[in-house]
C-alpha cells in the first residue's frame, strides 16, 4: 500500500497571504491555497513587474491606475 498527498494542507491563508515590497510597502495578496515554493516565485515575479508599472502611471489627478486588472486575484498556478 502507498499514501501519498501532495499539497492537501494550505501553506498560504488569510493570515499569512500578504507580499509587501519597494519602498512605499505596495501590497500583493497571494490567493489562498497549497503552494510549492516554486510556484509562488513565479506568481510573484510575475506580479512585483506589474504593480511597479501601475503605480508609475498617474493620470491627471495623480491618482493610481489598476492597468493589469488585479492579475494577482486569478488562478494561482
């Protein structure tokens, strides 16, 4: 017989899922779930880009853009 679980118990939760970076602590949430290290790289490297780039975008009230359409709340991989 063999058991084997892969990824079963969440290792990010709501306690847990928040990703701050740059100097103006800009604030990334990591969907809920069971993550291997790897993914949640990729999920990052894939985000910190993007909100650099919202947060550079000023419109004429100097206000922030939502450019990506929070592609941090999609499926995580």
């Amino acid at each position: 017989m063999n058991f084997e679980t892969y990824n079963t118990i969440a290792n990010v939760t709501a306690s847990n899922n928040k990703f701050y970076f740059d100097e103006d602590d800009v604030e990334i949430t990591i969907p809920e779930g069971s993550y291997e290290l790897q993914a949640i790289n990729e999920f990052l490297r894939r985000i910190i880009p993007r909100k650099r780039l919202q947060y550079a975008i000023h419109d004429d009230n100097n206000k922030k853009h939502d450019i990506d359409g929070n592609d941090e709340n999609k499926d995580f991989p």
